[in-house]
C-alpha cells in the first residue's frame, strides 16, 4: 500500500495563547551564512525566519523527551551531536518502550541546502520532517495534543514560545517551526578538507590524502557530489536485500518500479564518525563499505548506472586506491561542529 504522508492535514493545529508577562516578543534575527564552498541554500528561509529564540525553543524541544509517549525518546537519542548527529553502534534506530526500527539514524547537518528529507524523501519540507519520527509508533510515539498540553504548564515554554513568534502561541505550528529552526542551524563546513578548498590558512592535504582525493573525484563523485558530498538523489547501489525486512526505498513513496531498491545518497561528510553504514547500518567499516563497491555490488533493473559500466558490476577499486580513499574522507571530519556548544544539550 502506498505511503502516503499527508503532512499538513496530519494534526490539528491547535491555538493557545499564552497570557504570561515574562517577556514581550523581541525578533532578533539570526544571520545564516553560507560557507563560499557550498551550493546555494534551498531552504525557503522567507517562510521561517530565523531568530534567537526561535533556535533556543527548537533546541530545547529536539532535547526534550517528554514529548515521547514513554517521556525518555527525545529527538536527540538518536541523534548524538559527537557522532555527527547519528546513533553510533546501533544498526537501526531504537524508539520507545525499547522499539526497534529498520533503519540506520541518518546524519543532521546542512539541511538547509536539501529538498527532501529520510532515506526513501518521504518529505521535502524541513519544518514538516519532524512529524514522522514524533509521530511514529516504533520512534517517539508522540501525540500533539499531550505535547502541546506539556508546554503549556512549563513557565519556561511558554516563555519560549512567547518570545519565539509574534503571535506567542504555543501550537504545533510554531512547534515545528522551532525545531526547523534548530535544525537548519546544524551546519558542519569546517572540516580540513572545507579548508582546504578554501585556502584558509594554509591548510594541505597529505600525499595520501591528496591520491585519495583523486580517486574520489574520478570514482565517487557522480553521486557525492559538491563539498556537501551528495547530490541528494535516490539510487539503487546495489545492496542484496533482507528478505526478512524487504526495505523497498524510494519505491515506498512513489510506487515506481524503476525506484525499487533506491534510497538517498547520503553526505559523506563526518563519515568516519557515523558508523554503521547505509540505511540498514549492515556495514561496521569504512573498509566494509569499499569491498561492497568493489565486490559486493549485486546487480538487479534498478542498479544505477554507474555501478554497471563496461560490462563490469561495482567499482574496480585496488588496495591502495581503498587505503587512499579512506584517507580523504577523513579529512571531512568537522571537530567544531561535532563540538559546537550551540547545538549541544548541555
């Protein structure tokens, strides 16, 4: 059956003033910079402005785990800002009352310059994604109409929310829109490679480093594309699939036969923190990764093309072009947004 994500008519939206006098509503304004090495931002910031108290309501929200039914599975969980926003060490995500999910915990950062969103693009909204992970049964199993309720007795959120949005309602709207907020902030851009491409100061890549690189560009970069690493397309690359889950990707959405079996390329960047690798975490290794590319690609309708070229399955890669290669993606680990206390719970 066709997944079908109504998100806009999936709750209500609930009004509630709040008639608190802590603070009178001030807009200050956050400046979003984009780094000179990326693409330009596809978030539509017009519709969502970003503020400072916008950013502080949306933080303690993705934090908060009263907003799951069990009042422990907060937004940050799952998404661990040391290991780049992922849940190290687990295949798939855990939710509530120990429920167990079917996919890896993808990675946050630069979601503003992205137009869908989850490994199959069930949304291509920021300000909406959240509602599918709140919603789900097997993640936090939230209900609005208990969350909105929480916030409303909280002194502190309905400070927040006061001092948020002009119209200081504390409602699922404003809610969402405050965790977009926070979300979008998360941008990770400073890496050695990011200084590099930048010429800032005087920072070079190793011998290695630099071969890595090379071999990245002539056999990765089709699909991880620019400095953000992706370009954000869906792809079959070829993994044999669990029979006992029959993840069906993309296909889950669209109902295409030609998107069977693909999923979003994910963003290379911090991947030497965010083990284990692809949407069902079935790879513990960087070196794991590249034997699959290099000998475990299994061939099918929707295989993508540039896995299938010259009548060979998969990426010829040697020995020390995998040593190169792992070299280089090291070089995309951002310490300063792994640490940025501006996105850290304490």
């Amino acid at each position: 059956m066709k997944t079908k994500y109504l998100l806009l008519f999936i709750f209500p939206i609930l009004l509630s003033c709040s008639n608190d006098n802590d603070e009178d509503y001030q807009n200050v304004p956050i400046d979003f910079k984009v780094p000179s090495n990326f693409p330009p931002v596809a978030y539509n910031f017009a519709n969502n402005p970003l503020t400072e108290k916008g950013f502080e309501l949306g933080k303690k929200l993705f934090y908060d785990g009263r907003l799951a039914s069990d009042g422990t599975v907060s937004c940050g969980f799952c998404h661990e800002q040391e290991t780049a926003f992922t849940h190290h060490g687990h295949t798939v995500s855990h939710g509530v009352d120990g429920a167990v999910g079917t996919r890896n915990t993808p990675s946050i950062q630069n979601l503003a310059y992205q137009t869908t969103f989850m490994f199959d693009g069930a949304t291509n909204h920021l300000d909406l994604q959240a509602i599918i992970p709140f919603t789900s049964p097997i993640e936090m199993n939230g209900d609005f109409n208990k969350a909105l309720a929480m916030m409303k007795k909280d002194p502190e959120y309905r400070k927040l929310f006061k001092s948020a949005f002009t119209d200081g309602l504390i409602n699922s709207e404003n809610m969402l829109k405050a965790l977009g907020q926070f979300m979008v902030m998360v941008t990770s851009s400073n890496s050695k490679f990011d200084k590099f491409r930048r010429n800032e100061g005087g920072i070079t890549l190793s011998t290695t480093e630099k071969e890595g690189y090379a071999v990245f560009n002539a056999k990765c970069a089709s699909c991880h594309a620019t400095d953000l690493m992706t370009d954000h397309s869906f792809r079959n690359n070829g993994l044999p699939v669990n029979p006992a889950v029959n993840d069906v990707g993309r296909y889950r959405v669209t109902e295409l036969a030609a998107d069977l079996y693909k999923f979003k390329v994910p963003s290379l960047r911090n991947i030497e923190k965010t083990a284990p690798y692809m949407h069902d975490g079935r790879f513990g290794t960087l070196e794991a990764v590249l034997d699959h590319y290099a000998n475990g690609v299994e061939n099918s309708t929707t295989l993508d093309p540039v896995l299938k070229q010259n009548g060979k399955i998969g990426i010829v890669l040697s020995v020390q072009e995998k040593e190169q290669l792992i070299a280089f993606l090291k070089t995309l680990t951002d310490y300063e947004y792994l640490t940025d206390k501006r996105f850290s719970e304490f």
